[in-house]
C-alpha cells in the first residue's frame, strides 16, 4: 500500500475542479443506461423522501483515498432533499475489520473527523490497522476511553452494521471500489466512465432524475 504522493493531492483538486452541473437535458443522451451507469438487479429505494447516494468504498483501497475529497465536497453541494452516506465494502478479513472502524466511528459521533484521519493512517503512515491497539490510537485522541471503545468496537450494533453493509454491497452487485448508488436503483463505477470526475456527473445526472420522479 503505497502514499498519495503530493501530484495526488493535486490531482484530487483538479478532480473537485473539474466536477460541473450538468442538466438532465443535457445528460439525456450523454448518460445512457449500461453504458454509463448500470440499474441494481433487486432494486430498493430507500422509504424516504430524499434521493440517497451511498458511496461504497473501502479505507485500503487507493483509487477511493483520492476520490475522497472530490466526493466530500461533491456531498457539501448537494441541496436538502439528497442524503449522502457512505457504506463500506467486505471481502476479506481485513475489510471487515475496517468496516468495524468506520461504523465505531458513527457510534462515537466522530465520522467528519475521522473519515480522513483513517484514510491517512494506511495511505500516508502506512499503518494497516488491524490491531486493537492501533486502531484505538485514532480514537484515543479524540478523547475516548479504552473501556468505551472495547465495548463499542465489538458490540452488537456496530456488528448488526457490519453485517448490514456486506449485504448491501452485495446486492448491489459492487465489483469494486469506489463505487457509488443513487437511490438503491443505479450503481456507477469508474470503469464504466473512464474517471471519478466523471462517477460524480453521472450521480448529478441521476440524483435530478430521481428527484424528478419524486416530485
């Protein structure tokens, strides 16, 4: 697992730069349906009166630490009526040790703050993070006990989340990572694309075209 070299962090602004609004008129024939974004096989819209755009994506995978920062300024665009989450991706032992990290993060009310610090202790310090006690180093400094965090970590809930998850990505058919869904219906990936600038075009694209057919 290698650093993002400072030409990355470059890269990532170029990437937020280059995202533009792009109207569903002008998406009409540009965006195209297994071409461009694919619909989910079972789909299940959320019961919410929000379009939902869920970010699949994993804290060792390289391609979404750079696409990190585009999508959380993407998400800080986004009006009212669009929620943004992210969901983690579960393929090996590791993976769900990390979506441990991520959903303990949730629990303590610290994922804004944390989100970035745990992506910057495996692609900048290179830590794997699969040991308790590095692991807890994050969350010791932001003031949580030992005691709180053992019984967190491990807990019921933030296992029921977990399991959670690795369903969800599976009937989403993800195939990789970063991926993202608009509303439990439409999977993008940077394969189909060719970019992540692109990834956050066609979410625009299909977040309008949902919340249309809510209207």
């Amino acid at each position: 697992m290698r650093a993002i070299p400072a030409f990355g962090l470059i890269a990532a602004a170029l990437l937020t730069a280059l995202i533009v609004a792009v109207s569903p008129a002008q998406a009409q024939e540009k965006y195209i349906q297994g071409q461009h974004y694919q619909l989910v096989a079972n789909p299940k819209t959320p019961s919410s009166d929000k379009v939902t755009v869920t970010e699949i994506f994993w804290y060792g995978c390289p391609h979404c630490n750079q696409f990190r920062p585009a999508f959380e300024t993407w998400k800080k665009q986004q009006a009212e009526d669009v929620a943004v989450d992210h969901s983690p991706a579960i393929w090996n032992k590791p993976m769900i040790v990390h979506a441990h990290i991520f959903y303990t993060t949730k629990a303590f009310r610290l994922e804004d703050k944390m989100h970035k610090e745990v992506f910057d202790a495996m692609h900048i310090e290179r830590k794997k993070l699969v040991s308790p006690k590095e692991i807890y180093e994050l969350f010791e400094k932001h003031g949580v006990s030992q005691e709180d965090f053992d019984k967190t970590f491990d807990s019921f809930g933030v296992k029921s989340q977990v399991q959670q998850a690795n369903a969800r990505a599976r009937a989403f058919g993800i195939a990789g990572t970063p991926e993202v869904i608009v509303n439990g219906k439409y999977r993008i990936s940077g394969r189909m694309v060719g970019s992540q600038a692109e990834i956050l075009r066609v979410a625009s694209f299909l977040v309008e075209k949902e919340r249309l057919a809510l209207k």
